[in-house]
C-alpha cells in the first residue's frame, strides 16, 4: 500500500500548481465572498454567492466552504496551490475508503488470501488512471471527488457499524455530501443494490419470488429513511437554486438519446484513456436511426442483459453490483437532464469507482478458475505481475503526461483545439490566452474562428471586441461586437460589465454609469461592477452618490478597501481631481505607480513623487517608481534631482528606453551633453 502511495504521490507530483481553469474563474478566482472565511455561514443562506455568474448558481454550499479555507490557507491569495493540495487529501482518502468497501465486498463473497492484493490492485487502477486526470486538476471538479467521498464514506458505514445502521448514522455522510453535489443521491439506489445482491445474496429475480418476501421487507425498511434523506435534501436543494440557474442544454429529449453513446464511450475509455479533450466537441444526436444512437443502446442492452445473468449466481453478483453502481452513479448527468455539454469527463470519476470493482471481481473470478495454474509457475507468475506494473505504471505515466496539459490557460487550450477543432467555445477560450501572451493578432483569428462555429455564443464577440479595441480598430465595429455579445447573453453581467469598461475608457460616463447600474440592479454583489462604479461615480465627483454608494457597499463587504477608501474621498468632497487622487491610499507597489501617472497627467508633480516614494517602501528597487519621480522633476525643472533618479532606474534596469531617453534631456536641460 506504501508503494501505491508513493506511486500516486509521484504521479501527481507536478499538478499543485497547475492554474486555475473554466468555472474557476467565477466561483473562485472574481468571488469575493469565498476569498473571506467569516463569509462561511453566508453561503448557506445567500445561494447568490455561489458564482458571479448568476446562470451557474447551482446550490452547493459546502464546496464552496472549502474553497474559502483553501483561500485562508493561501492567506488570501489567489495561489492554486493550496486548492490543489485539500483536493489532493479528500483523493487520497478515498481511496482508503474504497479498500475498505472492496475488501468487505470480496470478504463476503469469497475469503482467500489474494483478496487485499487484488483489491489494492483496484484501487490503484482508480487512482491512477488517466481518466481521472480532469477531475483531480481542474479544480471545481472537486464536487466530483468530494462528493464521492461522502457516497463511499456513507457506503463503508453502513458495512462496518452495526451502531450506524441502528441509527441511521451512515445517512449523515449522505446529508452533508449533498451540499457538495447533488449526485450524492444516487446513494440511495446503490445502497439497496448493495444490500441485495451482496450481503442478501439475492438475484433480481428473486423480487418476485414469495420466499424472499422477508428480505424485500427488511429492504424496503432501509429504502424508506434513505430516500427521505436523499431526495428531501435534493429538493432542498433545488428549492435554493437560484430561478438564474440553467443547467445549460436544450433539448431534454435528443439530450437523452445522446447519452447511451456517451456510456459506451465512458466504458471504454476506463480501459483506453487516450485523447481526452477537457472540452469535447461532441454534438447531440438527432436521429433514432443515427448509428452511434442504435450501437450505444446495443451497449446498454448488453449490459442490463450482463448484469441480470451475474445476479443470478452468487459468484457473480460483485460483478452486477458493480456495473449497477456504474449505472446509477451516471443518472444524474446521463438522463433527461440536459447540460450544457453532453460529456465531459469528470462526469466518470464517481461511475468509476463501481465500475473497477466489476472489473477487479471479473480479474479475480480469472485467477480463482486457474489458482493452481498461476500458483505452480513462475513464469505465468512473472507475466502477472508484469501486466500489472504494465497497466498501472502506463496509466501512472499518461496521468503525468496529462497534468502538464493544466499547467496554464494557454498550455490547456492549445491542447483542446487540438484535439477537439470544431469546438468553438474551445477557440474563444484558446484567443484568450493567445491575448494573455500579447498575441493579438492570432487571437483575433481564433475569435473569428469560434464565430463560424458557434454563432450564438456571446462571449466570442465580447473578447473579440476587447481584441479589436487593443489592435486599434474603429470604435463602431469594436462597439457593435460588444452590442451583440449583451443581446445573445442578455443575463450575463460580464457582458455588459466589458462593455460598460470599454466605454469608460473612451470617456463616455455618464453612458457607462447607467450600464453599470443595470448590471447591479442585476446582481448587487458583482464586486467588480461595485469597484467600478465607484470609480466611475469618483471620476463624475458625484460625492453624495458616492459616499450612499460606498456606505451600502461596506453593508455587504464590510473589508472592501477600495469602498472605504470611496467613503473617504466622498467625505472629503475635493474640489479638483488632482485633490481627489491626493486621497487614495493603494496598498500596493503598482497601486501607487498607477496613481503616480495619474497625478502626472493632472500636473500635481509633487503629490506624484509622493506617492512614487511610496512604492518605493513596497520595492525599493522599482525603476518605474525611479523612472516617475525623474518625470516630475523634470515637470517642475528640477535638473539635478531628476538626474539623480533616473541615473537610479537606469542602473537598475540599463535597457529601459523611458528612464534612459528622460536621464538624457535632463542632462541636455542642465548643459551636462
């Protein structure tokens, strides 16, 4: 077991850095209320502060907790590092869980002493296949994992505890697990499954026989308490979701007929995880007579047909527990509900965990029917054993290989256009991190390429538009992206928030101030919305708005720094702008710099070297701040105090072309040249 960790340990080794990536970046990366741990209580009772996004604003409070903790372990800061590591740990213990519920399975059914082997064996496939990779780095895919655990913490109460099953203890584990993800419902049908076919020891066809009628009584008896808990805290649930939440499909219908494929494909890739795109271009099917449709309901009648046979015979029922668990463990995302993909890979981490143990019984059953074959030669023993570090060693490689496709926006998208071209959200998402590394210009063509296939979609022409404003194209075209990215997603405040930005910064305020009120009217905790309507209300001097404003702000973020700082200028009432940024008190390096050049453009040249020599207590070897104070003095003709400054940034930085061309006039002004 040392070495299965170890193993896994070294597999993962690189990924506790690997950036944050999708959802991420509204449920953790823009949210402020998950970046304060005094916040907890607050997500169970306000369901708005699940997202920034209000369409993904699915109620699971408890996840969102533990991103709060990671952020105080991360004192703050948005570092992956720490959301990774609590990741990781809830893995890890599920997999000790999921021995102990193999073992106790295999226990039952058949002791031999190759049982912990061959259940270690399982759990080491689990843990290690790359087909899990998705799951474990993408961060808010930590609902699957998580939530898993509580199923199979729930499952392993319920085997060992006779106090638990008295008192229904083994259901708490269910209860909690469901403010982490609704899936944890599908307990219910596996428990009974569980109880059935393994410690009942009864066949399906053994419902309908009246000798069993003793069994089915005691079975309903559990059914009852393990469904009320279920699906009452899954409605409960529904009913807090936001009416703005969408699961983000169609068509339930097409959705659904899509879905027998899609599990064919998740069952062969727990054998052949290869080629798997985080953000699949799959379409949905749209005929009864598509052949993909008729092969994946061939699969399902197949397995229905199995997994009836299995249950017929003791020896074989492990093997039917487990392909029901995989079954049941896809209702959620594999029925009548339509998401917005209709697949993804996380999806098969939880269906997994009954889909190895069917495999491992079905390993096992082999070794048992030639034990004196394999026990009398050493070399069907060595072919054994290298298979075996084969498979896992192979899927502990690939999982290497793979978490290295995480590591940055741009190293994940260039993988998924890749491997999935006809996906244009996949396109938009790769032009984005083209435009993260200053290349503009191949941004703008991936843009245009996600426009042809996918139209409808909004965010495309609002990163477009941001794209074309940076490559200097004319306001009106760049102004009419923005217009069509708000009328496609007339819900989404990101929309309307780039949009209201872009027009800030051409000076139209008033028109960007009533923008922003809409997106606030819409979602009053958008705190980048907040932060930029107080700026824009601070710009207008509109100091009793403002101090209104930022006194309702510090209500709902009582450690907003940029409100309280807008209180205390509003307070103030300066009278010209240049005493209005007299004001600010960044808490930052480049905060203050910025304010320098703000000053600068105002022409209060000594408030500007003020606030450079504050930057200068953050880092006192800042060029930039060097750099500004040399421009103001060269402002207010102060040769020789300019000399000295820039003489300063040149040495620290020699190629900086600004602070050498300043040092020069100022030598040129004092007849120095």
């Amino acid at each position: 077991m040392v070495g299965a960790l170890l193993l896994l340990a070294l597999t993962y080794s690189n990924h506790f850095h690997n950036s944050f990536q999708f959802d991420d970046s509204h449920t953790l990366v823009d949210n402020r209320y998950v970046k304060d741990i005094s916040n907890v209580p607050l997500l169970f009772t306000d369901p708005t502060t699940r997202s920034t996004n209000p369409m993904n604003r699915a109620y699971r409070p408890l996840l969102t907790a533990t991103f709060a903790f990671d952020f105080w372990m991360a004192d703050g800061k948005t570092d992956p590092f720490w959301f990774h590591v609590q990741s990781f740990f809830w893995f890890v213990l599920l997999l000790f869980l999921l021995y102990l519920f193999f073992i106790k399975i295999f226990t039952l059914h058949h002791d031999h002493r190759w049982n912990k082997w061959v259940v270690l064996f399982c759990v080491a496939w689990f843990g290690l296949n790359a087909a899990h990779t998705e799951t474990i780095n993408y961060i808010s895919a930590r609902s699957d994992s998580l939530s898993t655990f509580f199923v199979v913490l729930a499952l392993v109460m319920y085997q060992y505890s006779a106090v638990s099953r008295k008192f229904f203890l083994y259901l708490v584990p269910v209860f909690i697990g469901m403010f982490v993800k609704p899936t944890v419902a599908m307990f219910a049908p596996i428990l009974l499954a569980y109880i059935w076919l393994i410690e009942e020891q009864c066949s399906f066809s053994d419902l309908f026989k009246r000798q069993h009628a003793r069994q089915l009584k005691s079975l309903v008896m559990v059914a009852i308490p393990v469904f009320i808990v279920s699906f009452a805290t899954f409605y409960f649930t529904i009913w807090m979701t936001p009416k703005t939440w969408v699961p983000g499909g169609n068509s339930p219908v097409w959705y659904a007929l899509s879905q027998p494929y899609v599990i064919l494909h998740y069952f062969q890739v727990f054998f052949l995880p290869m080629d798997l795109s985080p953000d699949t271009d799959w379409k949905q099917i749209e005929s009864l007579m598509n052949a993909k449709f008729l092969l994946g309901t061939g699969f399902l009648l197949i397995l229905g047909f199995v997994i009836w046979k299995s249950s017929q015979r003791k020896r074989l029922r492990p093997l039917a527990f487990g392909l029901l668990f995989f079954l049941f463990a896809l209702v959620p995302s594999s029925s009548i509900i339509p998401l917005a993909e209709i697949m993804n890979y996380h999806r098969v981490f939880f269906p997994n965990a009954g889909l190895v143990l069917a495999v491992g019984w079905f390993v096992y059953l082999f070794l048992l029917n030639n034990e004196s074959t394999f026990r009398g030669s050493k070399n069907w023993q060595a072919i054994i054993g290298i298979c075996v570090l084969l498979l896992l060693g192979g899927n502990a490689w690939a999982s290497h290989q793979k978490n290295k496709v995480w590591k940055t926006p741009y190293d994940l998208w260039e993988y998924v256009v890749r491997i999935s071209p006809h996906n244009g959200r996949a396109w938009m998402n790769y032009g984005l991190a083209q435009m993260r590394k200053g290349e503009n210009e191949a941004a703008l063509r991936s843009y245009e390429l996600a426009a042809e296939l996918w139209p409808v979609y909004g965010y495309i022409y609002v990163n477009r538009a941001i794209c074309k404003s940076a490559l200097g194209y004319p306001d009106k075209e760049v102004e009419a992206d923005y217009r069509l990215g708000k009328q496609l997603r007339p819900n989404e405040p990101s929309m309307s928030f780039y949009y209201c930005r872009w027009l800030y910064g051409k000076g139209r305020k008033q028109e960007a101030l009533r923008q922003m009120n809409m997106i606030l009217k819409q979602q009053p905790g958008y705190y980048f919305a907040i932060t930029m309507k107080l700026l824009i209300l601070s710009d207008l001097m509109k100091w009793e708005a403002l101090e209104k404003f930022a006194g309702q702000c510090l209500q709902r973020f009582p450690d907003s720094k940029e409100a309280r700082q807008s209180l205390k200028i509003a307070k103030s009432k300066p009278k010209t702008k240049g005493e209005m940024l007299a004001l600010k008190e960044p808490e930052s390096h480049d905060g203050w710099i910025t304010l320098s050049l703000d000053l600068y453009y105002e022409g209060d040249y000594k408030a500007m070297i003020n606030a450079c020599n504050k930057a200068l207590e953050y880092d006192p070897n800042s060029y930039l701040a060097y750099n500004n104070i040399c421009s103001a003095h060269i402002e207010l003709e102060q040769w020789a105090k300019a000399i000295a400054a820039c003489e300063k940034a040149v040495a620290l930085k020699p190629d900086f072309e600004n602070a050498v061309n300043n040092l020069k006039l100022a030598r040129e002004k004092k007849g120095l040249n």
